[in-house]
C-alpha cells in the first residue's frame, strides 16, 4: 500500500497544469514593398556610426552612460532577477534554525518552575509541486525577468534614436540658419543697391520699403531659427540626462552626413530584430505560466515537515535530549466565495489581453517598417527635385540681379526671384533633414541592429 501510494505521489509531482503561450498566428509578408539597400549590406548593431559624425557617436556614448531612463530600465532588469530568485525558493525544501534561552520564576521566589531553559532546534518544511504551482510562478518570473532585459534592450533602441533624431533636428536648424544667414546677406546688398539708386534717383521710396519689409522678415525668421535652434539644443541635453550649460554642439554640415545602406532583410527577420516583440513574446510566456499557476492553485497542496530539536536546564545539555518530529499537511480549498477561480479567470483573461497586444506588436512593426521604406523613397524623389529647382532658382536670381543693376528688369522681378532662391534653399536643407531623420526611424524600426541571442546590453555599451 506503501508502494503505491509512493508511485502515485510521483506520479503526481511530474504532473503540470502549464500550457505553451498561444502561437501569434501572423503570417509574415514575402517581401517589403520598398528596398532602400541591397539584401547583402551588413547589418551593424552601432547602426549611428553610418551616418559618419565623430559628435553623433559621442552623443550616444554619452547617452548610454548617463541617461536616467536607462538606469531605470537597469534597475527594473535587477528587480526582476531578484523575484525570479524568490519565486525558485519554494522549489526547494525550506531550513531554518532557532536557537532559544529562558527563565521563568515566580514572584517572591520558591516556585517548582523556577530555572532556566535552553533549546535547540532545526525545522524543514517542503511543498510538493503535485500540479506545477511552484514551477509555474518560477517559470513566469523567469520570463518576465528576460521581458525586462529586452525591455532594455527598446529602452537603448528608443533612446538612441531620439539622441540622433533631435541631433539631425539642431543640424537641419543650423543648416537652415546659415541660410537664413546668406539670404539676409543678400537682401542687405539688394538694399544698398536700392540706397544708391535712390540717391541718384534711380529709384522709388517704394522699392526702398518692399526691400525694407523682406529684410526685416527675414530678420524674423532668422531669429525663429534661432529660438528653434536652442531648443532642440535643450532636447538633446534633456536625452542626456544632463543640463543645457554641460552641452555644446557643433552640428556640422548636413551634406558632409552619409546617407546609411540599410539591410531591411526579409519581413519574417523582424520578429528576431526587434527587441519590443521579444519582450512582448517574453511577457506572453509569463501569462501562460501565471494561468498554470492559478490552476494548480484550485488542487490540494501536500506538505512535508521534519523538525530536530534538543534542550535542557543548561547550555551543556543541548545534545543530550534529541527529539525527532516528522509531519505531513494536506490542504486542499473546500470554500473561498470563488477567490481561486476569479484568480483564474483573470490570469486567463490576462494572457488574451497580452496575446492580442503581441499580435497587434507585430503588425505595427510591419506597418513601421513600410511607413519607414515609403518615406525614404517619397523624401529621395523630393530631393532630386529640390535639389534642380535650386539651381534654377540661383539662376534665375543671377539673371534678375544683373538685369536689375543694368536697369532692364523692375524690382518686383529681383525680390520674386530671391524669395524663391531662399524658399528653395531652405526647403533643400529641411528636406536633406528630413531625409537623415528617416533612416533612423527605418532603423529603429528595424530593431536598430539587436538580435535575439545578442550578449547582454551592460557589456556591449
């Protein structure tokens, strides 16, 4: 009988109410709509270091060192170990040791109980794991633990990409402010121009008046440019976990950036790049083991006790009692008004809130990804033909500019075709930022470099 009861309790203990967490069921398209590169480029995890700015890599430098939001997402990642270890406890038996000394008297003295006590002892105390409990909470801290280290990993992703797009943002500004610069060079030379005519009377008051008016509007948009300027200066600081003062940047020319080659691979390698969709992956696993957990809670829970224990009226006889107690608890829940089964129940619905949540991840990845590829293709086409209407645009503001000191063109003529020389100018620049701004945000969603498997983030930074 023995025996049998022995089997039938392992039996019971290779017994796991743990499901698998549900398949995303999301077929990955064959191929994107767009290709920026060729399949064969190399994917670099230092994915910053393409657009070739020695200032942009000690920006991220920095960024890995300081940022608060990644020191928090290093905290989060230990706090996670931690309950992982706490949730493995109850897996193996549980030992304690007391150690107690006493005297009891009674008032006035001359009592039977007067004297000391001294005792010895050590207690174990075991769950069986019949159904899995205990293994299921270890396996769901376990994977939120690796949850919380992708979740760095994003965390890295995310921060690097708003260190280089704020970055690209202060570089278009300083671009565009130097422009800003040149053209209102140049409506100050129109307007010495006009200055001289007039004093030969060459010229009307009112030509003086409309290159007055361009020249104090573009004074307007150079300092707008400049507010804008300081205040993607702020963002960058702001990233860096740093005050505004501790940062000066240099922001070189756009045209001096490279343009990155990126290998967009295959649409079904995004679920291995893309750090958020492992982590979302990571969390689904958790939910699938909380509910084999709140199962298993709804069976009866065998305990196993052993208590050693010695004592006596002095310290030298500790070891001369020694006493021996072994117990076995079953408690199995009769009534708990549906405590149990609304434990369940929510576990359930949990894992069907995350799973949803993981599919709609993957969507929003593929849909990111083209978002990404459209607007590299889209800001290439603008820019070929921003570039060619600047060229005419200087051309033609050549042609106005000497036609108009020679007297064969009016005014009107010259300021209409240096409006459209700075429009055009400006809009290149904006579009040239835009077009950098892009490729990290293709980057970013292309998991910006990480695999699944890749060593930890604290020995790479």
């Amino acid at each position: 009988m023995r025996a049998r009861l022995s089997l039938f309790c392992l039996l019971l203990a290779g017994c796991s109410l743990q499901e698998p967490a549900p398949p995303h069921q999301i077929a990955a398209p064959a191929a994107w709509t767009q290709t920026v590169a060729p399949a064969e480029a190399e994917w670099d995890e230092q994915w910053w270091k393409q657009f070739g700015s020695a200032e942009l890599d000690q920006l991220v430098a920095r960024a890995a060192r300081d940022s608060y939001d990644l020191q928090a997402a290093e905290a989060r990642m230990r706090q996670a170990r931690a309950t992982l270890r706490v949730a493995g406890a109850p897996l193996l038996p549980e030992v304690s040791g007391t150690l107690n000394a006493s005297r009891q008297g009674r008032l006035g003295g001359n009592a039977d109980v007067d004297g000391n006590a001294f005792g010895l002892g050590l207690q174990t105390r075991y769950e069986l794991d019949l159904w899995g409990r205990n293994r299921a909470l270890r396996d769901a801290a376990r994977a939120q633990w690796q949850a919380s280290e992708f979740d760095l990993h994003s965390t890295h992703l995310s921060l690097t990409a708003a260190v280089a797009t704020t970055w690209l943002e202060h570089a278009g500004l300083s671009a565009r402010l130097r422009i800003a610069g040149l053209n209102l060079k140049n409506a100050e030379d129109v307007l010495a121009t006009l200055e001289s005519r007039q004093r030969a009377g060459a010229a009307m008051p009112l030509e003086l008046a409309q290159q007055r008016a361009l020249l104090a509007g573009l004074r307007v948009e150079q300092a707008e440019l400049r507010q804008q300027l300081a205040q993607s200066e702020v963002a960058v600081a702001v990233l860096l976990g740093s005050p505004r003062q501790s940062l000066r940047l240099q922001s070189g020319s756009l045209n001096e950036l490279s343009d990155p080659d990126i290998a967009t691979g295959v649409p079904s390698q995004l679920l291995a790049r893309r750090p958020d969709l492992a982590r979302a992956e990571a969390q689904l696993r958790s939910a699938a083991a909380d509910l084999g957990a709140a199962r298993a809670a709804l069976f009866p829970q065998l305990t196993l006790g052993l208590d050693l224990g010695s004592g006596g009226a002095r310290l030298g006889d500790l070891a001369d009692n020694p006493l021996y107690s072994v117990s076995g608890g079953l408690l199995a829940p009769v009534f708990n008004n549906g405590r149990l089964t609304g434990q369940r129940d929510l576990a359930q619905a949990r894992q069907e809130e995350l799973l949803a949540n993981y599919r709609a991840a993957i969507i929003t990845a593929f849909g990111e990804v083209e978002s990404g590829l459209d607007a590299i293709a889209g800001l290439e086409a603008r820019l070929q033909a921003q570039a060619e209407q600047v060229r005419q645009a200087e051309r033609a503001f050549e042609l106005a500019n000497s036609r108009y000191r020679a007297g064969a063109e009016d005014l009107l003529v010259l300021l209409d075709a240096q409006r459209t020389l700075y429009s055009a100018q400006d809009g290149l620049a904006s579009l040239r930022q835009l077009r950098l701004q892009a490729s990290v945000a293709l980057y970013k969603a292309l998991g910006g470099g990480w695999q699944a498997g890749n060593t930890p983030l604290a020995t790479s930074l």
